[in-house]
C-alpha cells in the first residue's frame, strides 16, 4: 500500500492507495501530520512506501522521522517522470503542477489535457498529444481574491465565497461576490476558450479545493476530480517503484 503525502500551503492532505484505488484521504494541519500518519499506519498494516509532495513547510526533521519507518520518495526536479518538461526552467515548475501532469498521462495517455487546479492560487497546465509539457499559468485563487480587496483597500468587507444572483451587484457585498466570483469564472472560462481554439480535440480536468464550488457554474465541458493530484501522486510512486 502507498501513503500520499501533500504539503499544499494552507493543509496537508493524507492518502492511502491499494494499487489504484484511494482507499483514504484525510486532511490535517501540518502540526498533526505525525500523529495522523500513526492512526493511518495502524489501520493500513501493508503502508510501505511513500510519496511526499511539499509546497507548504514540512521540515527536515519529520521528514527524517517518516523516512525511518517507511520507504520515501521525496518528489523533485529530480524524480523519474513519464513525460518530457519542456518548461525553460524545470528546477521552479512545482511538485504539484508535476503531479497534475502525471495524472493527466496516467488517465488520458496521448491527449492535449489542460488542468485547471483552483486552489490557493489557480493553476494552468498543459501537456500535449506527445506527452511533452509546455506550462501553463498561475494566478490568484478565488479566497485570495477576497482577501485582497479586504487587504489592500479601507473599507470594503472581507467575505465567504458566494455564487452571485446577479452580475449587477445591488450592495457592496454583492459587487464584492459578483466581482469575485463571476470574474473568476470568466477567467478560467476565457482560457479554456484559448487553448480550445487552438486544440479542438482538448480535454479539460479541474481539481483543487474550490472544485465542487466551480464545476457547476462553468459552461464548458470539464471532468471534475477534487483527487486529480493525489493520483498523480500515486501513480509517480508506482512509476519509480518500478524503474
């Protein structure tokens, strides 16, 4: 069995697999990561190998500590990958974003994939028909985006995300949800339309926290999977397992 572990920045995330199939995911604040890797390794005798995945902080020292009890991979640059990096600077392209693409290869071998991960920021990937990855974009995240206008302005209010009723926002929280929301929406919608126009048999995947929120308000056709990453995951692990 595989033990997944990602380091996003807010939360860790905590996967177990049999093969393919997610068997457990948990999340957890990195100050729990330990003691909740204690609870999975009792109920999961056969966790073996891990994977850990860190944009966030995961110091040294707990890295050291799992690596005694466990076989670990520590994805990086240098990790063993089933596409080719074409970004001009593979040494900066995030564990994550290298994730997403492997899970892309492992569910839609030989196909122009564009992922979407809205998370804490939001990212763009893109791999093409020859498994070769180009890049993508990142911006800000939808919460981000709320906390910003609070941040940087007087007066206007910090809120929870919100589906607008209207694009014309009749108080200042409903420009804020409007602004927010909509805008975004529209953003990730405009990118799609971008990459479509230039590969019309394009396969679109979002992922990340603020999946569920998006995937119902987004008119184009996507595959929605919240556990797009921790597959990716998975599948490095059983990818290097067996070189």
């Amino acid at each position: 069995m595989n033990l997944i572990i990602d380091v996003g920045n807010s939360y860790v995330k905590l996967a177990v697999f049999k093969g393919s199939e997610l068997l457990d995911r948990r999340v957890v604040l990195l100050k729990a990561v330990e003691d909740e890797i204690d609870v999975l390794a009792k109920h999961y005798l056969d966790l073996d190998n891990v994977i850990i995945s860190s944009v966030g902080n995961l110091d040294k020292l707990t890295v050291k500590s799992i690596s005694k009890r466990f076989n670990v991979l520590v994805l990086d640059s240098n990790t063993k990958l089933p596409f080719k990096n074409l970004y001009s600077t593979p040494k900066t392209l995030g564990v994550d974003r290298i994730a997403l693409v492997c899970s892309s290869i492992k569910k839609f071998s030989e196909k122009n994939v564009l992922i979407i991960d809205a998370g804490t920021c939001v990212t763009y990937d893109f791999i093409n028909i020859n498994n070769e990855y180009l890049g993508g974009a990142i911006s800000p995240g939808i919460n981000m985006r709320y906390k910003a206008l609070n941040n940087f302005t007087a007066k206007l209010p910090l809120l929870d995300k919100e589906i607008p009723e209207s694009i014309i926002g009749n108080s200042t929280e409903a420009s804020i949800h409007s602004g927010v929301v909509l805008g975004f929406l529209k953003e990730i919608e405009g990118v799609i339309e971008c990459y479509e126009e230039k590969y019309s048999d394009l396969t679109v995947i979002l992922t990340g926290g603020d999946t569920k929120f998006l995937s119902k308000q987004l008119k184009s056709s996507i595959f929605a999977n919240p556990n797009f990453l921790l597959e990716g995951l998975n599948y490095i692990l059983q990818f290097n397992s067996n070189e």
